[in-house]
C-alpha cells in the first residue's frame, strides 16, 4: 500500500460497470454519468444490456454492462477499451475483460467468486485472474460483506441489503477518480423520494465505498481527475437519446402551438419515450399506450386528421406492423412522426442490441409508391434536434417522416446543454386560409411547395373526406382513373423531393483528402473519431455524415464524386451504399460493413480504412 496518494490528471477516461442484469449496473452508470457531466465534463455512454428478460444469477449471458467515457474536452463514442472495470462476479469478469485496456484497473466483489460462481461462468480452476493471464491491477474486496456490515443496524433484510451492492462499486470508482458524492446523494434523494429509507441506505453504502478506498488506497498509488478543460455557461443534464427525442417532440409542439399525442405500443427499445412522455400531462401531451402496434399508429392518424402533432414510437417489427397505417397517412397526406429506434434482426433478432438494418424498410418498406421523408439522429443529444427537424417537416410539408434512431443512441447519453427554444426555427403548418372558405378541396396544394392546405374537423366551409382509397387530384372524391392515379403518385413524390435540407457538411481533409468516410446515424462519434486518429496520424481523410437520407441533400453526388476513393461504413450489410449507388449516378464506393448488434469499435475502422488507403 502506498504511504501517498498521486492524482494523475487525464484527459479522458472510460469506466465499465458490469454484474448481473439485476445488480443495478445501469443505476451505478447512471449515476456516475450524471455526476460527471455536472461537474462539467463531457461524456458519452453505452449501456449493453442482456437479451435475456432475467437469465438465470451468475450466467454468463446474463451479464449487463455500462461503459461511460468521460473527457475534459469533446469525447464522440464511449470508448473502445475501459481504464476501469467493475466485475461484480465471476461471470462478468469472464464477459467483460475483453474490454479491458491492459493497463486498465479491476475491481471485483470476491464475495461473487465462490465455487459455485465460477462453475457457472465456466472457470476450470478457483483463481480465475491467473487463469484468464490477467496481469492488471486489481482491487479485490468482499464488498457484498461490507455492505451487509454497513447496513447491519437499518433492519433491512439480506436481499435488500444486497441490492445496494452497486452503490459500493460506485463510491470506489468516485474515490479513484476523485468524485464529490453531494451530486450522487441528491440524485438518490429525488429518486427515491418515495422511499427515503432505500435513499439513505444506498447514499450510507456509496459512502462506505469511497471511504474504503480512501483508507485502504485500494491496492493502487494513484488516483485520476479529469478536469473540464473548455467550459461554456449554461446549464447541463445528462440525457439519453429516449429522452432527447421524447423532448424533441415536446418542443416542436410547443414551438407550433399544438397539442401533442403519441400512440405507442411497448417495445425495446424504445419503450422509454412512451415513459417519458406519459410525464408530461401538465404540457399538452397525450399518450396512449395501445393494444398493438397497429393501432399505436392508426390512433395517431386519428390525432393529425384532428389537429394535434402526432407520433408514434416503435422498433423494426413494430414498423413492420405499422405499415398499412403509414400508407394511409401518406395517402391522406398527413402529418405524422415515425419513430423507429433500430434493433437487431430479422424476427425479434437482438431485441436488446443496436443495427442500421431498418434503412431500406424505412424508405420503401410499404406497398406501393410511398414516398417519405428519412432523417436519421447522429448521437443521443442529436436526437433532440433530430426530433424538432421531422416534426418541422412533417407539419409544414403534410407528410409522414420517419425519424431513425437505434438501440446504441436510444440507450446512450450525453451532457446536453439545455437549448433555448427561441433559437429555433418556427414552425408554420399550412393551415387554411379564410379565402379558401366554401371554395376547398382536401388536394388543393401550395403551387411552388406542392403542399396541400390543412383544414381540422369542425371549420365552417372546409368540409372534407380523406381515406385510404386514391382519390381525384381536383375534387377529392374517390378516382380510380389511371392518369389521376398516375399524377397523384408524382406529385406525392415530388412533393417529398421537393422538402429543403442541408447541404451535408465535409469535415477533416475537406479540399484534398484521398479518402472519404461515408456514415449516417448513430456511427458518426466512431467515424469521426477514426477520421481525427487517422488525420493524426498524417493521412488525408475526410468524412461526410448523413442525417436527411430522404430527401438527400443537394450537394450529394457533389460531395461522393470529389474524392480519390469513399468508403460507406455501416451497421447494416450495405443498404445505405446500395440507396447511394441508386441515387447518384456512377457512383461506386468501398464498403466496410458489420452488423455484431454492437457500436463501431474505433481501432478496428481506422485498420480497415489504412488498408484502402494503401490498395
């Protein structure tokens, strides 16, 4: 043991708590994420959950992990490898060492390491460190008996005492990275406000923790800070991409003057805006948790066809569900928003993990010609913006849009400056106008937008009729004549192609860059952050990250025919080089595809890259 503590200051650093799916891995995580983004820094998390609802104690499959990366300054993925890992037992020390950095530190609960531990995560020998050739630093302790001591005097029965577990893993990674606890406390206090004898006693075990290792100094001679380097005012909140998006939604409807209502059906994972909406009564919003998915999107329609901002919130197979309904939106042209959080697949697939598979579904998946606006959020605080942009969208051009986000980015969190609302841009649905009163027809369009005006249930004058049969371009009423039916279908198109959106941006080597990196979505922190190791490292590279896929930006063909050689890197086996070879003519690209139902890792993109770079 060391007679002095070093404080070693870094710039970032990555933590991975990992345990049994009930050992509170994602609460631990949480809670370090929050502390750490109030204190400045920035952050970015990725909590791998288990796909098992409840696997059986101690399995290996069962293991529920959150990393958090934290930086002084931007930090654009959660990290490749942790520099420290929490294995509460036996079996997630057998996952989870893999994300290890060699100098990485361990800490373990031996009290999880007994025989019967190490028989189920399938450890042949009773020293699983020396058999695993595990040569970092490792702070061993019984932790489930510390805890148990610390509670002895609250009455609380052993399984409860237990529960607090995590709390003590917490209290030793804030001691090792030199953490203020108030922030942790008051944090417990407002969850559990109702049961402010849980609070106390996990506030009581956090404490323990990191007076623990300050006693003992943990078998290690150093402890970290990470200090915010660049700090700009305002205030902070660490916040997922559910929720981002549940706020998205919120203040688009705020920014239109319009009631919001979301019909939902529960599905991992993107039962958490159902969850954080249903809160929030008090600002107009209404939820509707349906009895499938298929009605979560009709009631939604049933809301638009009335007037409010609607969305529904689902994942891969719901959409599949969803899909006859969204035609109808688009024959109707409607305004609706089609939240799908991508997980893996087919079938119900990797419920719990995170892809891009559900490009080509979302931009044709529907009978007939369907035309729909396709954005994509590009990290868990992008969702926010991402969210206002297709209600933008989807109100002023009368249209469904399909917001994409995925398991990675619903999950992940971020320190997100809260935004102030009068920087964003109005929101003007095309509502009629009195001229047009006794003179309507439900397709009467905006000649330059090819919007069609708005008219809600009960306006004097602008009596209509909208259904899922085609209807006549002039009159409204039911046509089944080819060359209306022929004209109906363009002008829909065009009036989605027709939508404005940013030019999509270059960054890195813009003017001379020998490779470009193509992404979309959730993979743009690992893209870019290849792009940055690369361009470090005296190579020319460049990236361009979609976020408006349908329709694409203007400068697109512009943009992939500049450069010497692209590569479209993506969580899918090629759908988005395929959508982009259909869409600019001529184009051909490399391709680094995966599809591991896990995020992009780092060192691994800026290997396959090099080696175009040197064809």
């Amino acid at each position: 043991m060391a007679d002095e503590m070093i404080v070693k200051e870094l710039d970032q650093v990555a933590v991975r708590f990992s345990g049994d799916s009930g050992d509170g891995m994602q609460l631990a995580g949480n809670i370090f994420s929050n502390i750490s983004a109030t204190v400045g820094n920035d952050i970015s998390t990725f909590p791998d959950y288990p796909a098992d609802i409840r696997a059986p104690q101690g399995s290996l499959t069962g293991v529920s992990g959150f990393q958090v990366h934290i930086g002084a300054g931007k930090v654009f993925t959660p990290g490749d490898k942790c520099d420290v890992l929490v294995a509460m037992n036996a079996a997630a020390l057998k996952t989870q060492y893999k994300f290890a950095k060699p100098t990485g530190c361990i800490i373990i609960d031996t009290d999880c390491f007994q025989k019967s531990d190490l028989d189920k995560a399938a450890f042949k020998t009773d020293n699983p460190i020396e058999e695993m050739g595990i040569k970092n630093d490792v702070i061993a302790a019984p932790i489930s008996q510390m805890v148990k001591d610390c509670l002895a005097d609250t009455g609380m029965d052993n399984k409860s005492m237990l529960k607090c577990r995590n709390m003590f893993a917490l209290g030793l990674v804030c001691w090792l990275f030199n953490r203020d606890l108030s922030i942790a406390e008051n944090f417990l206090r407002e969850k559990f406000a109702k049961k402010p004898a849980i609070a106390e006693a996990n506030i009581k075990v956090i404490h323990a923790g990191y007076d623990y290792g300050h006693n003992t100094h943990a078998s290690v001679d150093h402890t970290y800070k990470v200090e915010t380097k660049t700090k700009v005012p305002g205030k902070y909140m660490d916040i997922s991409g559910n929720k981002a998006t549940a706020y998205g939604l919120i203040a688009a409807a705020e920014k239109a003057g319009m009631r919001l209502f979301l019909g939902s059906y529960p599905i991992t994972p993107a039962t958490d805006i159902l969850h954080e909406l249903s809160k929030h009564k008090s600002l107009g919003v209404t939820t509707v948790q349906c009895e499938d998915e298929i009605s979560g999107c009709a009631t939604a329609i049933g809301a638009s066809f009335a007037g409010a901002l609607a969305a529904t919130s689902t994942s891969g197979p719901g959409v599949c569900l969803k899909s006859e309904a969204m035609n109808l939106a688009v024959i109707t042209e409607l305004p609706l928003v089609v939240v799908n959080v991508q997980r893996g697949g087919p079938s119900t697939g990797l419920p719990t993990k995170s892809e891009q598979t559900d490009l080509l579904q979302a931009l044709f998946g529907r009978n007939g010609e369907s035309p729909m606006p396709v954005i994509a959020a590009a990290s868990p605080t992008h969702c926010f913006d991402a969210a206002y942009d297709a209600c933008k969208i989807a109100l002023e051009h009368m249209t469904p849009v399909v917001l994409l986000t995925d398991g990675f980015v619903a999950n992940g969190s971020g320190a997100w400056k809260l935004p102030d609302l009068a920087n964003y841009p109005a929101i003007n649905p095309p509502y009629v106008t009195p001229e047009m009163k006794d003179n309507y027809t439900p397709y009467k369009r905006n000649p330059e937008t090819g919007v069609r005006y708005w008219a809600l249930p009960g306006q004097e004058g602008y009596m209509h009729i909208l259904g899922g049969l085609e209807k006549d371009t002039n009159t409204g009423a039911i046509s089944t004549d080819p060359e209306n039916h022929n004209l109906m279908c363009h002008l829909r198109a065009e009036k989605v192609a027709k939508i404005p959106v940013p030019d999509v941006k270059v960054q890195g080597c813009v003017d001379d860059a020998d490779l470009l990196i193509v992404g979309f979505g959730g993979t743009y922190g690992h893209l870019y952050s290849a792009m940055e190791e690369m361009n470090q490292a005296g190579k020319k590279v460049a990236l361009a990250h979609f976020v408006h896929l349908n329709p694409l930006p203007q400068n697109t063909a512009e943009v992939l025919k500049k450069y010497k050689k692209v590569v479209v890197a993506e969580q899918s086996l090629g759908q988005f080089a395929g959508y982009l070879r259909m869409k600019v003519d001529g184009f051909v690209s490399y391709q680094f595809n995966e599809v591991k139902g896990q995020p992009f890792v780092v060192s691994e993109l800026v290997d396959a890259f090099n080696d175009i770079l040197n064809k």
